[in-house]
C-alpha cells in the first residue's frame, strides 16, 4: 500500500514539474514575450516595466519586475 502512494506522490510531483516546463515553453513561442510587459492579466500594480532605454523608470522598495511577477 506504502508503495502505491509513493508511486503516486512521485507521478504528481514528475508530471507537475512535466507541466511547468511545456506552458514555459508554449509561452515563449509567442509574439511578445508575456514575462517583458506589465499588461497582463497577473501583473500587480507594483509592476515596473523597464527596459535599457527607459532612463525616466523610478524603483521603489515595493517595485517588482514583470519577469519576477510571470515566474
């Protein structure tokens, strides 16, 4: 009995992380890339979309990137 439940915690475990790995791959095949922008649908307004040719962006403790907020 022991067995078949570690059996069973491992196949989550493996088809969750599985899971994990395809959506990250789906994702990156569009468009625009939904971890560089702050208009999402997750996105918090601490969001703080930068990119090297922002120089007017201001942080702030509470300031989060959308990359951070996306993983």
């Amino acid at each position: 009995f022991a067995i078949c439940i570690i059996a069973l915690y491992i196949a989550f475990y493996y088809n969750t992380i599985m899971a994990w790995a395809l959506y990250y791959l789906l994702s990156s095949f569009r468009a625009t890339l939904p971890w560089t922008t702050c208009n999402n649908q997750w996105n918090t307004p601490n969001c703080t979309h930068y990119l090297s040719t922002d120089l007017n962006v201001s942080w702030t403790n509470s300031s989060i990137s959308p990359a951070e907020e996306f993983y």
